[in-house]
C-alpha cells in the first residue's frame, strides 16, 4: 500500500471498505484513528490526514480497512518518495489489535523460557518487550510487571520482522552492587544471535542480554541501526530498592533489673539485723533500639563458600514489599537498652508477623546491681541500710519482645501518612 503527495492510494481498496484507519500503538495500547474519507472505491487524504501519516513513516505502521460491520484487513503501509517504487505490503490479519495479541503471547512464551531457565533465582525477574515501530515516547507491549526490583535481572526484547536492525539495549543509569558509593557501569548490549531465518514480515522477539542494575531509576532503552544508530523505545523503569536491615525500636519483657536490698531484725533478738532483698527496683519492660537485620539465612550459601554465580549471584538485601516468604521474615536482632546502652545488649532472633512488626527472642545480657560477692546474707549485719555492700555484674537471659519499625513510629509522632 502506498500513498501519494496527491492524497491518493495506489492499489485497489478491499471490498466493502467503508473508512480507513491509522492504527498506532502508545505504551502498549492501539489508537485507531479516521484518515481521509472513503467514497464510490476510491480513498481520499485529506491534508491534516497526509501529515498525520507521513509522521508515521516507521517500520510496522498500520493501515486498517473497515466494512459497516468490522474490519477487513489490516496492511502495514509506507509513504512514498519522489523517484522510488513502493511495494504494497501483504494483507495481516483482519481483526483489531493482532499485533498487540500477538505481542502479548509472545512476551507470555518468553516469560516462561526464562522462567525456566532462572529457577536457581527464585523466579524474580522483570521482562520488557517493546513494539516495533511504535512512537518513540514508549511501545511497551508486553511487561511481567509494572515495576523492577533493584538486583533483578532486566530482560530486554523488541517484537519486530526486522531483528538485524536492533542493535542492543542500553540502562541509563546502572550501579554495580556495592556498599557506598555505587558505581556506575557501561550499558552496551549484544543482541543474541537469531537461529533462523524469518519469512517476509514475520514476528518475532529479538532478544538481548540481561542486566542488573542497582539504582532504583533506571531508563530501559532500545537501539536501532537505520538509517543511523539511535534510540527508538525508552521505557523509565522504577524500581524498588532491597535493604539488608532497618532500625526498630523494641520492648523485652525481662527480668533482669536491679535489686534494692534493706534490713530486718530478727525475731528472737531484736539487736541483729539481716540483709534481705526487696527484688528489683524496676518490674516493668526494658525499652531496646534494635537493629534488625533482613533474611539472615539467605547469606549462608556465600558465606560457605557453596554459591554458584552463574545461577544465583550473591544475596543482594530483600524488597520488603515483594519479598515475604518464611526466610524473608526470619532474620537477626542486635539491640541496645535506651535507658542505659552500656549496660545492655541483646542478640537473637526475629520474626516480621506483619510488615514492619517483629516478634523477637533474644539472649538478654544486662550488667544489674546486687550484693557483693563477699556479703553472707546469714550473718548479722551491723551496717545501716544506706552502707550495704552491692556490686554490678552481668547476667543473661532468654526474653521474648515485640519490635516496631522506627519509621512507623516517626509517622506516628510526626502525625504524617
């Protein structure tokens, strides 16, 4: 199918059209828009609808022949040029949004392959499969999801009849893994080879190679080769980040306090005194800001020298809005006491009952007064109360708690969302 400056088609039109459509696709969705009018077989550009057409001049443009009663055929068009030939494409399939359909279930086809191939990851990728002569404010036409992870691998493919045109993909930015500062790395990426050759206009995905990146922004853009190398597609990908712990603030019901000790006189004598201990000055919980630290047991592999790279890559921190399984939620606790943080320590363990809420058990470790280890509590005392020898020693404990996430608390206080 051709078009002239004149506003005429070359070619006869399929019978029964009644209109002409120009069908685009915008992130993923068709647009289907009038051009021109329809009278007695012949087809008729109007001017503002050759311009809008010739802004279309992009591989896989759509021309959509409709009857009363639905659409005839679709055919890809091109416009043509002063002193070159153009030849009429041959007719698509006749139904609305097959190259969107068939987009998708080829997106579904590789989701599945990689699928397949990464289950020594956990299954967590993001997939992007861009269309092949959408505009270039974004074709996505396929995603397993609207979001990326930080430290999933990217997989980048272009639904296209023309795979030798694209030349790679490219993240802008991309961060290595690392503690602080990140690093950025290059972004260049060879596109597997194509083991086939494909018929006249046949789709298929063009694929390159994945790439993790480790900043959360990350611009997910295709190249194209003709007529000169540039970017066709851009897709800004957000991506959630993965933290390896979180400051929380806890409550131990210990009972490891300091005791308070006084005198009694004893019955058969009233001139002796004995030392007794009154219990602890303090019966109540001990306050703890804690350290939780993210999905523990997930650092075992690479800490015992067992992890195989090629598969699964070094543990990079968890999403705690995606990652929630039982060793996601398991993780470690380091804490302090706030009253006195010289004077306790806690180590355990911790469990997320709910986001942001931990049920803890930790080895309590607390240095609390008592008596001196030279004071016999069966002696007479000869001493006041205010002169009883007591010293500090530690002691230790299990202990349950409940931990709560210090942002909550902060939302809490500052009456924020």
């Amino acid at each position: 199918m051709e078009l002239h400056d004149v506003g005429r088609v070359a070619g006869a039109l399929p019978n029964g059209t009644t209109q002409v459509l120009l069908v685009t696709a915008v992130n993923g969705r068709e647009t289907a828009t009038p051009v021109g009018s329809v009278k007695d077989g012949a087809w008729t550009v109007d001017a503002p609808a050759l311009v809008t057409l010739q802004r279309g001049q992009i591989s896989g443009g759509i021309l959509e022949f409709d009857a009363a009663n639905g659409a005839i055929c679709r055919r890809p068009y091109v416009v043509a040029i002063a002193g070159v030939a153009s030849v009429p494409a041959p007719p698509q399939p006749a139904r609305r949004g097959s190259t969107l359909d068939d987009c998708f279930n080829a997106g579904e086809r590789w989701k599945g392959e990689i699928e397949t191939a990464h289950r020594g990851r956990g299954g967590s990728f993001t997939e992007i499969v861009f269309l092949d002569g959408a505009e270039p404010g974004g074709g996505v036409c396929y995603y397993n999801r609207d979001y990326g992870v930080v430290g999933d691998p990217i997989f980048v493919g272009v639904f296209t009849t023309r795979p030798d045109s694209w030349l790679r993909a490219q993240f802008e930015p991309c961060a290595l893994q690392n503690a602080a500062p990140n690093v950025l790395q290059g972004s260049d990426k060879f596109p597997d080879v194509v083991a086939r050759t494909l018929a006249a206009n046949e789709y298929t995905i063009q694929k390159f190679l994945p790439r993790t990146c480790f900043n959360t922004p990350v611009d997910v853009e295709v190249v194209v080769a003709e007529p000169t190398p540039a970017v066709a597609q851009k897709y800004p990908l957000n991506q959630y980040d993965r933290y390896r712990a979180t400051l929380h603030a806890g409550i131990l019901l210990s009972k490891l306090h300091d005791a308070s000790f006084a005198l009694r006189a004893d019955q058969a004598d009233p001139t002796k005194q004995f030392i007794y201990d009154q219990g602890p000055t303090n019966s109540g919980p001990e306050y703890v800001a804690a350290l939780e630290l993210y999905a523990v047991l997930k650092y075992f592999p690479q800490l015992l020298g067992r992890l195989d790279f090629t598969r699964q890559g070094p543990y990079a921190g968890r999403d705690p809005i995606h990652d929630g399984d039982f060793l996601d939620r398991l993780g470690a606790v380091i804490g302090v006491g706030i009253k006195n943080p010289m004077s306790r320590f806690d180590i355990g363990a911790s469990f997320e009952a709910l986001y942001g809420v931990n049920v803890i058990w930790v080895l309590d470790y607390a240095r609390i007064r008592g008596l001196a280890p030279n004071v016999d509590t069966a002696a007479p005392f000869t001493g006041t109360a205010a002169t009883i020898p007591t010293a500090f020693r530690w002691e230790h404990r299990g202990t349950l708690g409940l931990s709560v996430d210090l942002r909550y608390l902060s939302v809490l206080f500052s009456g924020g969302r």
